[in-house]
C-alpha cells in the first residue's frame, strides 16, 4: 500500500521531519537491514581473524592487503556517486511517467455522459457499456503489467465473473488469434459501437463523434504508454553497472576500512575505534540509494511504496457506476501493420449483443478479489491526506462575522463624506444589500447610481 505522511508535512514545524524517521512501513531500513546485517556481518568477521586467529607474520600480510585495497575505496577510482545519482534520476523521470500513463476514464465518461443521449434503457445500455469497454482495456493492460492485478484476475474467466466482460465477448476475444497482446480490442468494440450509436442519432453529429474518438485516442494512447513502460526496461547493462560499482566499492571497503594496530604507524590508522561508523554511515546511504533505484523501477510490485493497482480498479468502476445509474512507437513495424489490420478488418462491427452488464440493477456493488489479494480489499481507500485529522471542539463552534458598519446619514452629502472617505473597498462589499438604496426626493436609487453622480460632479 502506497505509503502517504503529507498530513504528517503539512505544516513546518520543529522536529517534523525528524518524526519519519522512526516509522518501519515503507522505510528505508525495511528495505535494507537485511544488507546492511550482512555487511556488518562480513566486516566482524574479517576483524575478528585478524585480531585473535591470525599470526604476526599473517597480520603483516592482511595490514598490507588492507592498505592496498583502501587505496581504492576513494570514489575518484570506483565513480559511485556519479552512476547512482544519474541512474536514480532516470529510474524516478521513468517511475513519474508510468505514475501519468495510468488510464484513468474519467475524461472519457464526461464525454461519454454528454454526447451519447437518450434516457431510455438503450440509451443507459449504450452508455455503460462503452465505459465498461474502456475499463476492461484498462484491467487487460493492468493484468499485463502489474503482479497485484495478476493474482486478482489469474485468468479471464475471473474478468468475467468480476462484470467487466460477458462470456460472448470473451469467446470473441480468444477467438482472434494474436501473438501479441490483446488489450487493444475492447477500445475497437467501443470505437464501433460508437458509429453504430451516429448510426442510431445517439450521437447528434459527427462533431460529438470526434471528441469521443479523440478521448479514445487519448486513453488507447496511455494503456499503450504504459505497455511499453513494462515492455522497454531501463537497459540491464546499466543496470549491471551500478550494482557492481556500489558492491564492488563496499566489498573493497570490508577489507580496506579495517582499523589496523595503531603501534605500527600506518597512515592514518592512529586510532582502533572497533566499530567503522562512517564506513557503516557510507553504506547506509550508498546502498540504501540504489534500494531506492530498485524499488521505483518497477511500481507494479507489491511493495510498500507501489502503485495501489487493484485500489485504482474499484475507483474507476464504481466511479462509473455512480455517474450513470508520450506517444508510444512499436520497435517492429511488422507488429504495427498485424494490430491494425486486425482492428480494421477482422474487427470492424464484430461486436458482441448488447446485453445488461453483471451489475446493471445494484447500485452499490463490489469487485470480488481472490484468497491471495483478499488483504488488498480490506485497505481503506486513500480519501485526502487531511481527512483523518482531528480538531478539537471548540475549533468545530461556528462564529458569524460581525455586522456591516451602518451608513451614516440619509442624503447623497452623507454618502460622499461617510461611505466615499471613510471606507475603502472592500467595506463596501460587505455593505447589507437594504443599505444599497437610498429615498431621494420620494424615489429609490440604487447606490451604484448615486456613486456615479459623486464622480461626475
């Protein structure tokens, strides 16, 4: 579960961020105490041989060992700093934009909602099953994508029985043979059944159609972003590259940040402090670094910190429910031509019957989850990160504002000395609306028109 302490951060305050360190979920040090033991667990070691299990003559030749190998623990030798930096910057940019490629319909269900008219129940039907087309694209990329979602639906017989599909549409969907990934078909069916709606004057004119294959478009576009997120990796040498520069640069460190006997004279070994606190400080941030790099590599885990992906599909559903009751580029242009002929040809008017979907007369309704994701289901939905706060009883006491100050006087005279000099502005805005007349000569003039004589005279 996405962790959030925004209300935590809200206000700057003495110790605030001081406060985060403490908690376990989602922090660093879940990630890599593990690590972290080991190291010390290694370094105790080589401490302890050389120290009580070595010979003067063995630690003669470790001290030489050490001292060579701390040469090298400069970062001027093993780049650390620079390849974790640039390679963190990339894995965040990357974690953003997988984070702006989720296909949310809301954009759609607007247009959806104003374009496609008619309250009878063709007109319901029309409407909520080109949202539930929309949706399943979206639980058919997200199943692609995102482990949580995987072990939600592990197969399409659990969409089905979920209400995202029927069963003539699935056996249409296995029925189109593909060697590639078939989440594009559900936006096909809504694209038809969109031109049978024009057919139908559902949709008034061609206008109305164009924005609603605009947002199509604009939703194909982000299931397909987020496609080709999963499919094109950041590439492994890199990697590869920065892992073994952090634990090539540490297992170097275990040996030559040794504390050697201080009897010998060694260049700066003049103390033996047993434990190597900035050397486990050093690591802490090295290595905890590239734990942050690992983790948002990938959001579509099931970490702390990824993406609520199961969360995102009851959102988008019952969203829906309630209301109606980068542009990617193909490696292989071979992969482009088979999709599109499918779409354009097997696919055009292959539609499925129309039918009520599951969950056509319930208003409230859930999604089922299965025993490996029935936790996901338990979680409260993250409704604002100040909703939960509390405030005490006499902050919840409703005070009026204090009445408008009274004009004085009765006479246009008045109005120029009281009102015109001696308020500004904004007082005036506050001026009760049966102060906006004033009886001159037997006749009611509203005040606007009093101060446009004081200006002209």
């Amino acid at each position: 579960m996405t962790v959030s302490y925004t209300l935590e951060v809200a206000n700057v305050r003495f110790g605030g961020f001081s406060k985060l360190l403490f908690r376990w979920k989602g922090s660093i040090y879940k990630l890599l105490y593990k690590e972290f033991l080991l190291f010390c667990g290694v370094y105790l070691f080589f401490s302890v041989l050389y120290r009580l299990m070595l010979t003067p003559k063995q630690q003669d030749v470790f001290e030489r060992i050490a001292l060579y190998c701390d040469q090298f623990t400069n970062t001027n030798f093993i780049p650390v700093l620079f390849v974790l930096g640039f390679y963190v910057t990339l894995a965040f940019n990357r974690w953003w934009g997988q984070y702006s490629s989720f296909p949310l319909p809301d954009n759609l269900m607007m247009v959806v909602s104003g374009n496609v008219h008619g309250a009878d129940e063709r007109g319901r039907m029309l409407r909520r099953t080109l949202m539930r087309y929309a949706n399943l694209a979206s639980v058919l990329i997200l199943r692609s994508v995102s482990t949580r979602v995987r072990k939600r639906f592990p197969t399409l017989e659990h969409v089905v029985e979920a209400g995202f599909m029927t069963s003539h549409e699935l056996k249409i969907l296995e029925s189109l043979h593909s060697d590639f990934n078939k989440y594009w078909m559900p936006l096909t069916w809504f694209a038809n059944l969109a031109s049978r709606a024009r057919e139908e004057t559902r949709v008034r004119d061609d206008i109305a159609l164009r924005l609603l294959m605009d947002e199509l478009n604009n939703y194909r576009a982000k299931c397909s972003l987020l496609f080709h997120y999963d499919w094109i990796s950041i590439p492994l040498v890199y990697t590869q590259v920065v892992t073994l520069a952090v634990y090539s640069f540490f297992a170097l460190c275990v040996v030559g940040r040794q504390f050697l006997s201080p009897q010998k004279g060694y260049k700066d070994h003049q103390l033996d402090l047993y434990v190597p606190v900035f050397t486990l400080l050093q690591f802490f941030f090295y290595a905890g670094w590239l734990k942050v790099g690992e983790l948002i590599i990938n959001p579509f885990g099931e970490d702390d910190d990824d993406f609520e992906t199961n969360q995102l599909i009851d959102r988008n559903i019952q969203v829906l429910a309630r209301f109606f009751c980068f542009t990617p580029y193909s490696t292989d242009i071979v992969i482009v031509l088979k999709v599109s002929m499918l779409a354009v040809d097997d696919m055009y008017q292959n539609l499925a019957p129309l039918e009520k979907d599951k969950h056509w007369a319930q208003q409230h309704f859930s999604i089922p989850y299965t025993v490996s994701t029935a936790a996901d289901g338990l979680r409260a939905a993250f409704k604002g990160s100040t909703f939960d706060m509390r405030m005490s009883l006499e902050d919840l006491e409703l005070e009026r504002p204090t009445d408008a100050f009274p004009l004085q006087g009765s006479s246009l005279d008045n109005h120029k000395d009281g009102l015109l000099k001696g308020c500004s502005l904004p007082s005036l805005l506050n001026v009760p609306a049966r102060q906006f007349m004033e009886d001159v000569n037997g006749e009611e003039i509203p005040l606007a028109e009093e101060l446009m004589e004081v200006e002209t005279n």
